[in-house]
C-alpha cells in the first residue's frame, strides 16, 4: 500500500532523516518505536505531506504523492491521522464532531453522516455517548471519538502519532483495543507510534528508528528475530 524509497528531510542545516526505504502491505499494523528525536513523527508526518520531504519518493497505492501535481486533499482522505491531542470542537456533542467532516469535506448528506457516526461509536464502545460532550468524557473516550472522527472519512490507512501518550494505563488500553478492532475487523492498514512495549506485540511488524534511519525491523515475537539494515 505504502512504498518509501530514499526518503529525506531536513529542516535547515538539521537533517532529521537521513535515507529511508521502506513499505507497508495492506491490512498490516506497524509499530513504530525509538528514543525520542530518532525522526519517527517527521517520518509518519512526511507521508501525508504534512511535511514535504527533501529528498525522496513515496508511493500510496502506486502513486506518487511527492509528485509536484499530487491532489494533497485526496490522498489525505485515503489516509487519516490521530495525534496526542484529541482534536475535538468542545462546543460540538461527540456525534456531530464524528459528522462535521463528512459533511463538510465529502458533501455526505446529515442523514448518512449520521447513521455512519452511530455504526461508529457502536465500533469503538461509546454508543451511549452520542450527545454527550467532550468535556464529559474521559481521555480515553475522547481519542476513541476522534478515532472514530478519522474513520468516518473512509481512510484506507490510519497513522498514530503517540496517541496513548496523555492517557492513564486504563484509556491507553481502551485506545489500542479500537486500533486494534479496526485493523482485524475492518481491515484499516495501522501504523502506529508508541513508546509503550505493550503496544507493540499486536504488530504484525515493528521498525526501530534510530537517528533519522530506521535500524532494525522484524516481528514482535523477539528482537531476535529483528533484522539490523
């Protein structure tokens, strides 16, 4: 789904990754993980241009989004994104943050964005919610709405940026537990980032970056079995 070939990006005279070639089957999970300032968030951010690489290409689907003609909004709708922060309008109930986007962006009509938020927040456990406000919820519970606020676009893809990173032990499992749901259930390709070692063993593979390259990759199984590039 995802193909990375010699990708680089510096911001200035820093250059933050230094040459990555990698890719990402459909349907898969990946975890992400190394020390802070490896390049991990600048990798995740530069394949939805986010931010737009020095150097490099990077294919989604067979397509070049480093193109200079790439229709960014389109390949943004193909791969949605879920940060530390939750995101959400305070002054919008749960279902119609879930259903601004769809309507806005998709020009979905009130009735089906509805109807899919509902589907959605019976997905990720928070069916009850629907009218309630993200100031009463708990962090858990928001980052599953804005997961379900991503998933509501139809990505094909989803990235993780830390999103369990400003959770307790109970919200970082409930969070984990949709991703998880969404990539076995519904096939969504997952690519996370995390520092949490219980969050790696339902990857289907881990890569390790380590100063703006990724070092190491293989199965969560063991770190034996982790391929050193």
């Amino acid at each position: 789904m995802i193909k990375v070939s010699g990708l680089k990006k510096s911001f200035g005279d820093l250059e933050v990754l230094k040459g990555i070639d990698q890719h990402v089957c459909k349907g898969e999970k990946i975890v992400l993980i190394g020390p802070s300032g490896s390049g991990k968030s600048t990798f995740l951010r530069c394949l939805n241009l986010l931010e737009t690489p020095t150097e490099g290409e990077i294919l989604i689907e067979g397509e070049s989004i480093t193109a200079p003609k790439t229709n960014v909004n389109k390949l943004r709708e193909k791969m949605g994104m879920v940060f530390q922060h939750f995101n959400l309008f305070p002054h919008l109930s749960v279902i119609e943050n879930i259903t601004l986007a769809p309507i806005k962006v998709k020009k979905k009509n009130a009735s089906d964005a509805n109807k899919k938020a509902i589907e959605l927040l019976n997905i990720v456990g928070l069916s009850d919610k629907a009218n309630s406000y993200p100031g009463q919820l708990s962090g858990g519970q928001k980052q599953r709405v804005a997961i379900a606020g991503v998933v509501a676009m139809e990505p094909k893809c989803i990235v993780f940026d830390e999103p369990t990173a400003m959770l307790d032990p109970n919200g970082r499992k409930e969070v984990i537990a949709t991703a998880h749901d969404l990539n076995k259930k519904k096939g969504v390709t997952i690519i996370l980032i995390t520092h949490y070692m219980e969050e790696v063993v339902d990857a289907d593979y881990v890569y390790v970056m380590e100063k703006g390259k990724i070092v190491m990759d293989g199965t969560p199984v063991s770190y034996t079995h982790l391929r050193a590039h």
